[in-house]
C-alpha cells in the first residue's frame, strides 16, 4: 500500500508539471504543441509504469482543457504516447526504446487518433484538413520532449536517483 501511495504522489506531481508546463507551448497548424507533457510521460513511464503515466496523461489533459489550456486533442496525443512508452519500458527497461515509443504513440499514433476527434468535437472546420495533418505537429512536440526527459533520465541514472528511487517504490 506504502508503494502505491508514492506512485500516486509522484504521479499527482508529475500531472501538476505537465499542466503549469503546459503554458509554455507554442502553436504548431491546429494544434498547441506543448513538449513538457512529453517529457513527463517519459518520466512516468520510467518512475512509476504505464498505468501511473496512463492516469497522469488523462487528468492533465482533462486539467488542460477545463483550465483552457489545451484542446481535445491532448487526449490521444498524450495517452497514447504515455502508455506505449509505459509497455516499452517496462518490458525492456531501455530508455531509449522507451523515447522512441513516446514519439512514435504520440506523433504517429496520437496525431492520427486526432483527426476523428477534430472532426467529432471541435467541428467540420477542423475536420478540413487531412487525416494526416496532426502527425507533423505532435511529432515536433513529443520528439522535443521526449529528448528534454531523455537527458533527465539519463542525469537521473548517472547520479544513481534512478536506482535509489526503484529501491523504495
């Protein structure tokens, strides 16, 4: 139980990051690209699995759109990325395999899972675009954040955090 508590602080943590890091994003065609949310499902997935990086991806997502700091299409792209690089890392424990499935949910994945929630929930106008157009911007968000907490992983490694961190969880 002691365990689960900590995970669900540092996931409380993380999903408080991603919301206030959410006001430094910049708009990329129809969609705000905010790399800080990248960055933490990384560091979810590396901390705390992929159930704890699934979460904490929804509620900041769901934070962001109450908030008005984000649109819906921070679901998909977040999720996704979060959960692939969850399953990536816990099944192989490579960071970089770890980053690469980050980018590849929430780039490819997410940015395809938009098109039908454009077209669903913000209307036909976004839905003019092609089913292709979110890739290009949500790449350039998660491949921005995925590096950022691929360094932070990396430091957190050398300095032996990332071991003490897996001992007390």
């Amino acid at each position: 139980m002691k365990n689960q508590t900590k995970k669900l602080c540092f996931a409380g943590i993380f999903c408080a990051i991603a919301v206030v890091g959410s006001m430094f994003s910049f708009p990329i065609f129809g969609s705000k690209c905010a790399p800080v949310q990248h960055a933490v499902n990384v560091l979810c997935a590396v901390l705390l699995g992929p159930a704890y990086g699934l979460g904490a991806a929804f509620v900041a997502s769901l934070l962001r759109n109450l908030l008005g700091l984000g649109s819906l299409l921070a679901f998909p792209g977040s999720m996704i990325g979060a959960l692939l690089s969850g399953l990536a890392y816990k099944y192989s424990k490579k960071l970089w395999l770890t980053v690469l499935a980050e980018v590849f949910g929430t780039g490819i994945l997410g940015g395809l899972c938009a098109y039908p929630i454009a077209i669903a929930f913000m209307g036909k106008q976004a839905g003019d675009v092609a089913f292709y157009a979110y890739v290009i911007p949500f790449l350039i968000s998660t491949a921005v954040g995925a590096v950022i907490a691929g360094v932070l992983v990396t430091m957190l490694q050398k300095t032996g955090a990332l071991k003490m961190f897996a001992e007390q969880s």
